[in-house]
C-alpha cells in the first residue's frame, strides 16, 4: 500500500505544527527540529554532536511535550552502571518476589546526554535498548514504549574525559548533526526571554503518541523509485570507492537513508521521493558511518567534507528510464 | 542482448548467437547485426576514399575491379577471423592464400586463365611484382591500365588495408584506429601516385568526411554500450556528435575551399618526382645542334631509316624541342622545368583517344641511324620492337606524351627495327582561321629586334593570330633560300641558331639558312604571334620527283590484318641523312599541334646584293606585345594569347557581368561556409527540441521539456551545475516557477503511477513561457549568443547526461 497525496498533505500538515510548537523553544532552528522529527517519524534515533549549552535538553523535552509522550533525560557520568539506565530488579519483601524498577530509558524520548563521558559498557547497554526497543534484566523482557527515541549528545571528542563512540555503535543512529549557537536575532530573542528558566517554557502538546505511531506507519508507505534506489546505491557505493575512506557506508547505512528519505518526503508533502529528498539527508545520515582514513583526517578531509563531494561527483536521476 | 552474445568470441556456442547479433568482441563495434552492417559499410567508404589517388595512376576498369576485389577478400577475411576469433597467423595464412588466389584474376588479368583462374605463369608474375612492381610502377608513363603487373601494389596494399580495418574495428578495444590503414593507403596512394592534385581537395575532403562518420559512429557504439539512458537521450547524444562532426566538416569545407582559391598550384613532390627518371634528355646532344652535320657530303647519302607505312608528306620526327635558351634549342630537362624533358616508361599502350587525327602505323628498320631518340610520328599508341635487340629496347624505351617524343637510353643501331601505331597529326588547311592554343611552353628569350621588325613587315598586328602565322609562313616561302653552307652549296651559309644567327637570317639579302634557322625564326616568330610553338627534328619523306628515295615496295607481313589504320601507301621509304629536317609545331585553340613547314623549296640563290637595304617594315605597334609564358604545366591556366582580338560590347559587358556574378556567388559561397557551424548549431537545438517535445512517452516529453528549460538557461549563462537535481537547476535560475516546474516533473518521473493527461503540455507550456522569461529583459545580440551557444550542447551537457551511469 502506497501512501496518497491526501495522506501526505495531512503528514505534513502534522510534522508542520510538530516542528512549529519545537521551534518555540529552540529559536531559529528549524532544520535542525525538521531533522529531529523525521528521525523520531522514521523510527530512528538522533545524535547531536554539540558542545554544552546549544539547547539539546530543551530539544529533547520540547520534542516530548510536544507528542503528548513521556520523556528522561540521563546523564551520562564516568561511573554511571548500565542498570542506572535499564532499570533493576529489586526484591520486595512485602511481596516476597522480585519487582522490576524501570529506568530512565522508559520514556519516548530520552536524552542521553554527553553519552561519551560514560564508559563503553554502559555505552552498550542503551545502544542495545536503542536497536531493540526492549530492556531485558533477569531473563525479563520489558518494551520500552512506542514510539521510542533515543537523542544523544555527546562533546567534541577533543574534550578531557571522554570515550569515543565504537563505530559500530555509532551505525545504530539514524542521523547525526549538531544544533550550532543561534544566529544573530534568534540570540537576540533568547535573552530577551532570559528571565524565563529553560525548563519553564512548556510546548503545547500538538499531537497525541498514538498519532506519532501512525504518521511514522504511514511514512514507510511512501513510494520510492527503482531509480531512487539506485541511486542511493551508487551513493553508498562511491563513499566506499573514495580513497579517502577507509570504512564506507554499510548497508544498514542505505537503508537508513531511504528510510529517512521517505519521512523527509512526506514531510513535504510528497508521496513520493525526489533525488532531493536523499540529497538533503545523505550528510545527517551517511557522514557519521564513515571511517576516514587515518592520512585524510590529518589532512583536514571531514565525513561532511566526503559526502558532500560525493553528491556532486555522483548524477542523481533525472528520468524513468535511467536505471 | 546479452553480454555472452556480445562479448564471448571464443566460446563456440556463442558462435550462432554473434552470427545474429554481430560480428567481434564487445570491444569493437561489432555488436549488433545493424552496426556491423553501418561499421563495415563506414569501412568500405574510408578505403574508397583512399583509393581515390590511386585512379589517376590506372584509370581503367581494371583497378576498380582489383580494387573491389581486394576490398571484399581483405574485409571477408578480417570479419572471418574476428567471428572465429582466429590467430593473427591464421589470418595471415588466409590472407596470403586470398593474394595468391585471386591477385592474378585482379592485378595480372592478362596471365589468368579464362580471365578468372591463375596460371602458373601468373602466379610467378604476381609474385614477382610484390617486389619488384613498386619502382617500375613510378618510372612509369601513366595511366598504365593493367600493364603487366602494375596493378599488384594497389591490390595488396588494399587487402592488407582491407584486413587491418576490419580486424582494428571489430577485434580490438580502439576501433577508432581502423582509420589508420586506410590513411597509410591514401598516403601511399599519394607517393606513388601522380604529380599533379588534380584528385587531392577531392580525395582530402573524401577521407575526411569518412574519417568524422567513422568517429562519430565509434563513439555513438560506445555511447550505446554503456546503456542505462533514454532513447531520447540517446538520440540527443547522437545528435550532439552528428552536430560536432558536421561542425568539424564544415570548418575543413571552408579550410579547402581557401586553400583551393589562395594557395598556388604547384607540382607535387611525390615519389614519382624523386625517383631518378629512366632518361635525362639534356645527357644527350640537342638533335639541332647537329643538324648541320647531316649535310656532310661524304655522309649525306647515307641511309638512315626505312619506314614503310609513312603518309605522304608527313615528317618522321626525330624529338621535339621546346627549350631554347638564345643558343641551342632543345629538349628540356628532366628536372621537371619543361614538360618535354619528362619522359617515362611507356606501358603497353597509350591512350590517346582525345587527340585528333589520322591513325597511322609505320614500320621502322633502323640503318646507319644511331641515336637515342626514336623516330615517329604524331602522337604514339603502341609500339613494338623488333629485330635481335628487341627486347633490350622494349624495356629501355621511354616516351614524352606530351611532346610525342620517344626514346631509348642504348640508342638505336643497325638492325634494330620496330612498328608503332600513331594518331598522325592533321593537316593545317585552315591557317589562317586558328587560334592560339593555351599550352605554356617554356620562356625564351626575347627575339632579336630584326626579327620582330620582319614580323611586323610581314604580318602587322592588326590582323588575326591565325593570318599572322600564315603571312610568317608564307613570307619564309617566298623569300627564303636554302643552303646549308657545304662545299657543293654556291652561296655561304653559316649554321647554328642562336639569337644572332636568327637576327642574320632576318637581316639577310637574299635570306639564306636552312631547316636550322627557319624552323627557330618561324618558332620565335610563332610565339610573338602568340602561338605556343616548338621545334621538331625529323626527316622529310623527299619528293617523288627525285627519283631516288621511293622504292615503292609493296608492304607485307609487318601489317595485321583488319587494323584499322592508314596503311595505304604501303610503300617503304628509305630515308637518308640529308633527308633530315626542322620545321614547327604551333597549338591551336583546341589543343592539338599542327605542323608547319617554315623551309622555302629549294631553289638558286640570287646573287648577294653589294648594298644592304633597310627592310622596309611598317610602324611600331601601339599594341604592347603578348606577354611570354613562364609555366611549365600544360595543365595551367591558359596564356593570355588573345589580347589583340577585338571583342565586342555584347561580350566585354557579359564578361563583366559573370564577372561580377563569380565574385558576388563566391562571396555567399564563402559566408554561407563561415556562417555554416553557427547555423548548425542552430539547427541542432531545433532539432534537439523537436526531439524532446515528440518522444515516446508522456514522462520522455515532459523530462524533455525541463531538459530544453535547462538548456536555455545553460545558454543564458546560468552555471546550471553537472549533477545538480531540478530543483537545485531551479534554484540556480531563480524564480517560483521554475521550482513549480521542476516539482512537476519530479512527480511525474517518481511518483507513482506517472504523468496525467495533459501534463505534458502543461509542461511545454510552462517551459516556452520560462524560455520567454529567460530572453525578454535581454538585447537581441545576447538572445543570439544564447541560440548559438554550444553550452548546452557542450561541456555541460556531457557531464550532465554522459555522466548518467
């Protein structure tokens, strides 16, 4: 079943008042928000390479207040246990069994915030919620809610005290991009505002969960081309073949990106995908897959820079017939 | 078809399967029946076009048949070997067995059997001309026809040619170079070919245009091998190469048309010109200059020939000279700077089917006469030696066709003998009524002023060319005496022809000189006249009345049966050392040279008269004099021999007119050249339009119609980027419609279910109001830089759509 226009004029419409309500909140950055939807609509999760203070706590939160959900922030400390993010099974006495105590990790949306300060076990242990959507302690499963996402953030690996992301972890988000200091008048804005506390400002709730739910149901539905496809392949296959690449993008990588590419579709209000639907997201998507070759990054040569080159060596498709 | 059926030469079972989709490898161009057929048809056009150089050397049926032949077998065997995926040394053996089997039907017709099997005879032939037939076949007169073995070099090189072509095109991975043996015939077909460029703009231009439609079919073969694109991008692409080549042929068009108008017409130096002629005349004393000598009482009654089959009153030519230097007169040199001195080996024949006159055949046998020059008459056919040396002079015989002058570089001697059939030359019964011809003999130098003084008393400028030279000649007969200053002669007569020798004849009373004088006076004379003239040393069949020299045998044997020649005399005619003669030969304005006689009969000679009279001649001309030719070809331009016939108004403003209609159609010949690429340009954007708007399919057009958007802003200088999806095109050009536009055709190329009714036009519609747009704020000059741009049809249009898988 393929979506409709008039299912996609009403997506749109959604996301529209969605990203509308965030942007409240998080002045002047609307791609950004546009980006953090369509990685909540398509069922992905959302690293924000950010350095503190650039609103990714209020993202999380206004994104939550937003969809009538549930949301938790954890941050993320040298000495924080995988069970402080899972939950634990405790012993009740009373009850004389033992009772699960849900973690943080409960909620649609949690901010996991400067994930890189924590250890790699710990690391694994929310990454292996954010692939399975479950948490299992004593041989108990335990769903974490739907819909669930996951936005991360972690600081420029150049700081004191952090733990690289493994880069098959870093394959599990669906996106990666970074919010930036606001512009001029959107600063200008802020402060006017200051006397408000960040956690005061209260989003309206715009759509309910179950909502959410359908909208990223009705986003796999969005007709992709076969000539979409391979061009997604022929993507993915330059950023292998480049020199400067040491790992290029996996399969799951691809994947990814046609699935966010029918989110940012519908978004627009289109049934269908556009070259330009993968232009706009291959950097979110693809750049944070790429292993750069150890000479390239010391030449300066970023996953940005790759990607961006690759879009411009690579023809999209203009007709029916290219493939 | 699949990629086994293109590629897969070697595998047998493939074999069926190439048969029907194409010849070769997936490297070549063999790929599908349709473009082996167009690649081999591509072929035999680049190999005509080579062979072109080559006819000049033939000009007989006979080549194109060998020709034709090698074509097919060369061609026949290459494809063989690329369907079979044969060795090169398999090819080579099929080759050799293709040279020895069918070069003697081709190239020695006359040694194969039937006309079609080979005999031995002719196999050892053809073998033998592979190595020996090259440096025979530029020391030759041409054409040579079929002689001998002549045709063997074109023949082989053409199916070696032939072979590599078809084996560079469909077995290799640059097809591109099967251009090469072709240009290595043409280029050899130039060496050994002729020295004029009669055929050169013609085979150039030929090649050319072959060469481009060969290139452009190549890269269309590898275009469409890549697949992956639409048939109208296809097409687009093909458009695109067509569009470059005809642009390519259009500046070699204008190239060779300025080059054919503004460079000079020279000579070629070929290998024909640098070979070391088999005979160099100026080795051998000018037979004038020893004319003198023949009138040596103690050697006069000598005989020197005896010719059966002469006409009556037709002089047996010894050479022909048409070099005179104010000394000697003589035969040029064969350095090239006269045609007379240009004499090469005869074939079996010559073809003188344009020259006029009466055929004639005489038969030779040589006495006392030993020189190197063969005496004969008018313009020879053919001619067979007999006697015991008869073979030696077969080979060493050389001819100038131009001059009608042969020779043998051994010299005749006693008991040589031979038969040569002739077009005699006619007989001049309307003098007075010719014109000059336009042949250029070399310069001379100026004649002495007594002799022009006697020109002007004899035939005043005023009168027609044709009564001029009648009045020379006449006025030689009527005052002119013979002697040749020997003992038994009554009145001295000093020999020799130079200028001052001339001037005395003219100058003297009574005028006293013999055939050596008058023939030079009366060829000076000929040329002030106008007429091209020349010399000719030969012997005179004597008047019946002396009794002496007719035997009046009856001819036999030498003459064959049915030949349609004047034989009729049948009398044999003995000719003696004092029998010999000079006199002239002038051309006319249809090219043919008439013989005349300036010798008065011979007569006594008057008494000297004490004093020397002024020769009484009218005044000087005002008429400027005819300017002398300096050219050597007799292909040239022709001489400005007619200045002094009046012409009327009716002609001079005719002239006028054409004149002015040559320079007024040159001029739009030219700028229709020049302006040529530009309008092609032109047309090839309507036609890409016309293309785009009339594909196939709804979603063909409606691509087509941002493609033609694209385009036009391309031309407009918007850096429409390579790579760049619609929208970004649109958002490079600015605007909301052009978004709206690119949205459009987004959706009916990705959405599903594709383009609805109409869209199409809407499109079209769209685009022509955004091409409207495009062009209104700008001046007409910028719309026409825009229309002739190459942009879209350049650069970015190949990275646009050739870098699309």
């Amino acid at each position: 079943m393929t979506m409709t226009p008039d299912e996609a004029a009403r997506f749109a419409s959604n996301l529209d008042r969605l990203v509308g309500a965030v942007e409240t909140v998080l002045l002047g950055k609307n791609r950004v928000v546009r980006l953090a939807f369509t990685a909540f609509l398509s069922e992905g999760h959302l690293l924000l390479d950010d350095v503190p203070g650039t609103g990714k706590t209020s993202l999380a939160r206004a994104m939550a207040q937003s969809v009538h959900g549930t949301s938790n922030r954890v941050q993320f400390t040298p000495d924080l246990l995988p069970g402080d993010i899972t939950g634990v099974t405790v012993y009740d006495q009373r009850s004389g069994a033992f009772e699960f105590h849900p973690g943080p990790v409960f909620a649609n949306i949690v901010l996991a915030d400067e994930i890189n300060r924590a250890s790699p076990k710990t690391q694994s242990a929310l990454l292996e919620v954010m692939e399975e959507g479950q948490v299992t302690v004593d041989g108990q499963t335990h769903p974490v809610g739907h819909p669930f996402m996951v936005i991360a953030t972690q600081n420029p690996v150049e700081q004191a005290g952090t733990y690289r992301l493994p880069e098959a972890q870093l394959d599990r988000f669906l996106m990666r991009t970074s919010i930036g200091y606001p512009d001029h008048a959107s600063t200008i804005r802020i402060l006017e505002g200051a006397d408000q506390r960040a956690h005061d400002v209260q989003v309206e709730p715009q759509l309910h969960a179950a909502e959410i739910v359908q909208m990223a149901a009705s986003a796999r539905t969005v007709h992709v081309d076969p000539t979409i496809h391979d061009y997604v392949s022929r993507l993915v296959d330059a950023t292998r073949t480049t020199r400067e690449v040491r790992l290029g993008v996996s399969v799951r990588g691809a994947l990814a990106l046609i699935r966010a590419a029918k989110t940012h579709a519908a978004g627009r209000g289109r049934h269908y995908v556009v070259p330009d639907d993968v232009k706009a997201l291959a950097e979110p998507v693809l750049a944070h897959r790429l292993i750069l070759d150890a000479e390239a990054e010391f030449d300066g040569v970023t996953a940005s820079n790759l990607i961006a080159q690759v879009l411009i060596e690579t023809p999209p498709p203009s007709s029916r017939q290219a493939v | 078809m699949s990629a086994r059926q293109r590629g897969d030469v070697g595998a047998a079972a493939g074999t069926a399967a190439r048969v029907r989709a194409g010849i070769g490898s997936a490297s070549g161009v063999g790929r599908s029946a349709w473009s082996t057929a167009i690649s081999i048809a591509l072929l035999v056009l680049l190999l005509a076009a080579a062979l072109i150089p080559w006819w000049p050397v033939y000009e007989s049926t006979e080549f194109l048949v060998a020709a034709a032949v090698a074509v097919v077998a060369g061609m026949g065997v290459g494809l063989l070997g690329a369907w079979r995926a044969w060795p090169s040394w398999k090819v080579l053996v099929a080759l050799v067995a293709a040279f020895l089997l069918l070069g003697v039907p081709a190239a020695v017709p006359s040694r194969a059997y039937a006309g079609v099997l080979p005999t031995p005879q002719g196999v050892l032939d053809l073998i033998a001309a592979t190595a020996l037939s090259w440096k025979q076949l530029v020391t030759i007169a041409v054409p040579v026809g079929s002689y001998q073995a002549l045709l063997v070099p074109p023949f082989l090189l053409t199916l070696l040619a032939s072979a590599a072509a078809v084996t560079i095109a469909f077995r290799t991975r640059h097809p591109v170079v099967a251009v090469l043996p072709s240009a290595l015939l043409m280029a050899a077909g130039i060496l050994l070919g002729v020295v004029h460029d009669a055929f050169a703009i013609a085979a150039g231009l030929w090649f050319l245009v072959a060469t481009v439609a060969w290139l452009v079919n190549v890269a269309i073969l590898d275009r469409q091998a890549l697949g992956g694109r639409s048939a109208v991008e296809r097409a687009l692409g093909d458009a695109r190469r067509l569009l470059g080549a005809s642009a390519v042929l259009a500046v070699a068009l204008v190239g060779a048309s300025a080059a054919a108008f503004l460079t000079p017409v020279s000579a070629r130096t070929v290998v024909r010109s640098e070979v070391q002629q088999p005979f160099e005349p100026r080795a051998h004393e000018s037979p004038l200059a020893s004319f003198r000598a023949a009138f040596d009482p103690l050697a006069a009654d000598d005989v020197m020939l005896e010719v059966r089959g002469l006409p009556p009153g037709t002089g047996l030519a010894v050479a022909t000279l048409d070099t005179y230097d104010g000394i000697v007169y003589s035969v040029g040199g064969a350095d090239g700077t006269s045609v007379s001195g240009s004499f090469t080996r005869l074939p079996y024949r010559l073809d003188q089917t344009g020259v006029e006159g009466e055929p004639v055949r005489i038969s030779v046998e040589v006495a006392a006469y030993d020189d190197v020059w063969v005496p004969g008459v008018g313009q020879l056919e053919r001619i067979d030696f007999g006697g015991p040396r008869a073979e030696t002079l077969a080979d060493g015989f050389v001819y100038n066709d131009t001059t009608g002058t042969g020779a043998v570089a051994t010299g005749l001697a006693r008991g040589d003998a031979y038969t040569a059939w002739s077009i005699a030359m006619l007989d001049p019964s309307e003098l007075a009524e010719m014109q000059p011809g336009t042949s250029v003999v070399p310069a001379a130098p100026e004649p002495p002023p007594e002799l022009e003084e006697l020109l002007d008393a004899w035939a005043p400028v005023s009168e027609a060319p044709g009564q001029r030279l009648a009045a020379v000649i006449q006025g030689f007969h009527a005052i002119g005496y013979v002697s040749h200053g020997t003992t038994s002669d009554s009145v001295p007569s000093r020999s020799g022809h130079a200028l001052d020798r001339i001037a005395q004849l003219a100058t003297d009373q009574p005028m006293v000189g013999d055939g050596e004088q008058y023939a030079v006076a009366a060829a000076l004379m000929a040329r002030r006249i106008g007429f091209p003239a020349r010399v000719v040393v030969g012997y005179t069949v004597p008047e019946p009345a002396a009794g002496e020299t007719a035997s009046g045998e009856t001819a036999s044997g030498g003459a064959a049966a049915g030949d349609a020649v004047a034989d009729a005399t049948a009398t044999t005619t003995v000719l003696r050392r004092d029998d010999l003669q000079a006199w002239i030969e002038v051309q006319r304005a249809d090219g043919a040279w008439i013989a005349l006689d300036p010798n008065p009969d011979p007569r006594d000679i008057p008494e000297r008269e004490p004093d020397q009279p002024e020769i009484v001649s009218r005044p000087e001309s005002a008429l400027p004099p005819p300017p002398e030719r300096t050219q050597v070809d007799e292909n040239d331009s022709p001489a400005d021999g007619t200045d002094e016939r009046p012409q009327d108004d009716l002609g001079r403003w005719l002239g006028v007119l054409t004149t002015v209609a040559t320079i007024v159609g040159l001029s739009v010949l030219v700028l229709a050249l020049i302006a040529s690429p530009f309008l092609a340009v032109i047309v090839a954007k309507i036609r890409r339009r016309r293309v785009r708007r009339l594909a196939e399919s709804p979603v063909d057009r409606i691509e087509g119609g941002w493609q033609e958007f694209a385009d036009t802003a391309a031309d407009y200088g918007y850096p429409i980027r390579a790579n760049s999806t619609r929208a970004e095109q649109a958002v490079t050009v600015g605007g909301l419609a052009p978004l709206v536009l690119a949205s459009v055709v987004d959706r009916a190329v990705f959405a599903p279910g594709g383009p609805q009714d109409g869209d199409d036009e809407r499109v079209w519609r769209s685009v022509d109001e955004l091409q409207r747009r495009l062009a209104a704020p700008r001046t007409r000059r910028e719309r026409l830089r825009a229309a002739i741009s190459l942009t879209s049809l350049g650069g970015y249009a190949v990275s646009r759509r050739g870098g699309r898988r």
